[in-house]
C-alpha cells in the first residue's frame, strides 16, 4: 500500500468494483487515512474519534509517514523450494483440543 501512495497509484488498491462504481475521491480519502492508522508511533496516529471526523468531513489530511514496519519482499509463493531466506521465518504450531470431564 505505501509503496503504491508513494508512486501515485493508490487506486490500484482498490477492487475493481469500487474503483468504476464508487466514489474515488471517497476512496482516495480511506486510503490516505488508513496509512495514518498504520503509523509506527502510536502517537502518530488518530484516535478513532478523530477519524470519524476525517471520515466525514473535506478537511486537508496530514500526509502519512512511511509505516514503521515495511517489507519490500514479494509474497510467499507456493513454488518456492528454499527453505529460509533470512527475510521470513514460518511458525508451526499445534493444536490441543480440550475436553470437559
């Protein structure tokens, strides 16, 4: 998502549904203040009170930081044979199922 507001595609976000039958400077608005949501520093970001009034206004919004936590890598592919890259780690877990008495 950031790399694609950093180059002026936000809209490649959205579903194609939303992007010919929506609104696209509604969907431009939820896109730029959902970037604001995912700041690193929790005092970046807006309360909710403060993004319902975002949402419902025409205000200027203040331009998102890049996020805290960006991975640049391409997302896992099923064909992939390399066990660890050093990029990702796989967590395997179990399950336990419980029983009453």
């Amino acid at each position: 998502a950031w790399r694609l507001w950093k180059e002026s595609k936000p809209l490649d976000l959205a579903d194609d549904f939303l992007a010919d039958t929506g609104d696209l400077s509604e969907l431009l608005r939820c896109i730029h203040i959902s970037l604001l949501c995912i700041q690193q520093h929790p005092e970046e970001r807006p309360n909710m009170s403060s993004v319902v009034l975002m949402l419902g206004s025409h205000n200027e919004l203040p331009s998102p930081k890049q996020p805290g936590f960006l991975f640049y890598k391409k997302p896992f592919e099923a064909d992939c044979s390399s066990g660890n890259d050093g990029l990702s780690s796989r967590n395997e877990i179990s399950l336990s199922l419980l029983e009453a008495r």
